[in-house]
C-alpha cells in the first residue's frame, strides 16, 4: 500500500497517543529520616564535636605499622623513586638530544 505524502494527510486517519500506563506513573513521596545502610534511622549528632569523637574511635581501630614494617616500606618507596627518577633522566637526555640534533637542526 502506497502512502500518502504528510501534507495530504487527512484529520480522521489521526491516532491518539497511547495512555501512559499505571506503573510508568510515578507518585512523589515526601522525603522522610534519611537511613543508614543497613535501614536504620540516622542519628542527628552534634557537629564538629561529632566528628571529632567518630574521628578519634575509628583511628583506636587502625592496626598502625611496626618499626620493622615502616622501615621497609620507605625503603621500597625510596627505591621506586630512585628507578623512576633515573628512567625520567635518561628520557629527557635522550629526546633533548633528538629535539636539539633532529627537529631544529641546531
């Protein structure tokens, strides 16, 4: 069946938008206590007081590094510098030369 070219198109082949259904439909609730994770109800606590006292229980449950544990450690972050730091030198002799003998010409 051919069709018809928009502009001649009459009024009574005119089909009305579909209703919407029930569940695309959405209610707006008023928004109520705000929950926690878990579902429980938050508690309102006092500030920055607040803060300081959750701050200072949660730092008691860090289990803090030992002499031994800290003293590797920033010997491997030493070492890491140390290798990136001389890969970053070399890079920089070797394109500056490239830049200086290649590029400009000088």
């Amino acid at each position: 069946m051919a069709r018809q070219p928009r502009t001649r198109r009459r009024r009574d082949n005119y089909q009305a938008p579909a209703e919407r259904s029930r569940q695309s439909r959405r209610e707006i609730k008023p928004v109520g206590q705000p929950k926690s994770q878990t579902g429980q109800r938050r508690e309102r606590r006092g500030g920055f007081r607040g803060f300081v006292a959750e701050s200072i229980a949660e730092l008691k449950k860090v289990e803090w590094p030992g002499k031994h544990q800290l003293f590797s450690a920033t010997v491997v972050v030493i070492i890491a510098v140390a290798v990136v730091g001389a890969y970053l030198w070399i890079a920089d002799l070797a394109l500056s030369h490239f830049v200086k003998n290649v590029l400009l010409n000088l």
